[in-house]
C-alpha cells in the first residue's frame, strides 16, 4: 500500500508540468494575439520564476505539486511563443535554423539539469536547490525578452485588425525590425514592412479564424500531417527507449549504468550533439530528408534492439548501438519537428 501511494506520488510530482504545459498551450491559443509574442515570453518567464520560487521553497507535497503545475504553464506559454516570435523576426535564410537551434538549447538545458541533478543526488534536500537552479535563468529569460522589441509582424496584424493607428504601428514595425536585424537595413525596412502588410492584407477584425477552417481544405491536410507527427513521435518507443536506458547499458555489462543519473548524462551529451549537427546541416539539406533519415535510422534501431533480445543476446555490442543510434535519429528527428510543422505551408 504503501509502495502505490509512493508511486502515485512520485507519478503526480513528475507530471505536473505536463499537466501545466496542457493548460499553458490552451491558455496560448485564447491570448497569443492579444498579448503578442514577446509579452507572452516574458509572461511565461513569470509562470517560470513562481513555479520555481513554489518548488524549491515548497512546505509539503500539495504545494510542491502545485509549483510543478505554475512551472508547466510556462512551459505551454513558451514553447507556443518562441518558435512564433523566432518565425515572424528572422531572416528567411536562417529562420529554419534558428528555430532548429531552440531545440539545440532546450537540450543543453537538459544536459545541465542531469548534470547539477548528479552532483546534489546525495545532498540532503538536494531536490530544492535543482528547482532553484531555473530561479536565475527564469530571469535571465524575462529580462531579455523585456529587452527585445515586439514582433514587427504581430505590431502590422494589430493594425489590419483596426486596433491602433495604421500610420503609427508601421512607425512601429519600421522601429522594431531595425533593431532586431540593424541599422544596415534602415533603407529597406519601410520596403519590407510594406511587404508584410500587403501579405496581411486579407486580413480583417471580422474575419477571425473559425475552429472549423483547421478542418477543410489545405489546413485539414495540415492538421493530419501535424496530428500524425506527434503521434508516431510517441508512440514509436522513444519513453521506453529511454527510460530503460540504465537497464540496456546493464544487460551489455556496463555495470556502472546501473547509476541512472550517469546515463541521462551520456544520453545527455549524445542528443546535445545530435542536436547540434541537425541545426548546421538544416537549410542545406532539408527539413524533409532530415526527418525520413531520422525516422528510418529510429526503424532500423528499433530493429536491433528487439532483435538483441530475442537472437542476439550474446552480442551486447548491438545493444549499446543500437540504443545510442535511436537516441541520436530520434534527437534529428524531433529538432526539425517543430521547424516542419512551421514551413509545411511554405
């Protein structure tokens, strides 16, 4: 009895920042353009700063969880917002790269976590100090995004949707688009912000987007391709590949494994670099060949690793391959995920 309830627990603990990010990316759809991309960045390093205040300083369980469920809205709000704000600023020749590079971070931040959760594993009350860590770099992130402009596209949307004077927020966009890409362009932005006005000009305050519409026409073909990706993404093995890491490593003889803290940090290091290549190779090679080749090299690790156990249990070599070689095609493979899903359209 006991075991459960330490279980159900440790299970609550654990998913409630998947159940905060649930409800930040819902929160995400009502107030995204309302709020535009840069001040829901700095509301999502809010929700980051309380949640992590909430945890690290938490008195009992319900409070812990509930530190846990303020961080996963920041989570939802951010992982919304960023690729947006990233898509609408960068220059056409970067921006898959750039949007590619979040993930790039997103995992080095991964790698930090599993490497200041191995050094304070035996410190008593160890557990707050590794939620306290994000308190620093939750406001890192909110002071600049404070320091940023606003998205010179969301500014232009703001002024076909009527709310505001025309003249004055293309002032604005001119403003902001200099300061994101420099003053070398100062000649150019006006001819650049009129671009994006002339794309936004079948936009309108009473044409709002129906719910409907994600299911006619290209947007449904959108939708099913979207909707698809993140199905396989999970159901292809990737949570048992990985949490069993420590036990593969153990089966092939690799006793020190048994340390899980030790194997995040290898896996750790794998997709950080894995993540790296991906950014550098993506506008050259494509977005599309990258995700088959992640998808086909994820296939034949699979492949490997049910064939070990089942025919080739004396070879432990192909164990360790094969689950470093999934590792590696799945990071690929989910660094351009997001960055697909934004071109699909282009």
């Amino acid at each position: 009895m006991f075991a459960l309830i330490f279980f159900n627990s440790c299970l609550l603990q654990t998913s409630g920042s998947l159940y905060g990010a649930l409800i930040g990316s819902i929160l995400a759809f009502n107030v995204a353009d309302f709020l535009g991309r840069r001040r829901e960045l700095i509301l999502s390093s809010t929700f980051y700063l309380i949640g992590a205040l909430v945890t690290s300083l938490a008195p009992n369980f319900a409070v812990l969880v509930i530190g846990r469920l303020l961080y996963g809205i920041g989570i939802g709000l951010a992982m919304h917002a960023a690729p947006m704000y990233i898509a609408e600023t960068a220059p056409s020749q970067i921006r898959g790269q750039l949007i590619s590079l979040k993930e790039f971070f997103i995992v080095l931040g991964m790698l930090l976590g599993y490497i200041v959760g191995s050094l304070l594993v035996e410190t008593v009350a160890g557990w707050r100090y590794m939620y306290g860590v994000s308190i620093p770099l939750s406001l890192i992130m909110g002071i600049g995004m404070w320091w940023l402009p606003e998205s010179p596209r969301w500014i232009l949307l703001r002024a076909k949707q009527g709310k505001g004077n025309v003249q004055s927020l293309r002032e604005n966009a001119i403003t902001c688009l200099c300061r994101l890409r420099g003053q070398n362009i100062s000649d150019s932005a006006p001819k650049q912000v009129d671009e994006i006005l002339s794309e936004l000009s079948h936009v309108r305050e009473e044409q709002e987007a129906k719910i409907a519409e994600m299911f006619q026409g290209k947007c449904l073909k959108a939708l099913i391709i979207g909707v698809g990706l993140v199905l396989f993404q999970q159901i292809t093995g990737q949570p048992s590949v990985l949490y069993y890491a420590a036990t593969i490593f153990r089966s092939a003889g690799f006793s020190a494994a048994s340390d899980a803290t030790k194997v995040s940090i290898l896996l750790g290091f794998l997709k950080l670099i894995m993540t790296g290549v991906a950014v550098l190779v993506v506008d050259r090679l494509g977005r599309r060949p990258m995700l088959l080749g992640g998808v086909s090299g994820m296939v034949i690790s699979l492949f490997l690793l049910g064939s070990y156990y089942t025919y080739l249990d004396n070879i432990p070599a192909v164990a360790v391959a094969a689950l470093l070689l999934y590792v590696g095609c799945y990071q690929v493979f989910i660094t351009l995920f997001f960055s697909f899903l934004f071109f699909f359209g282009e």
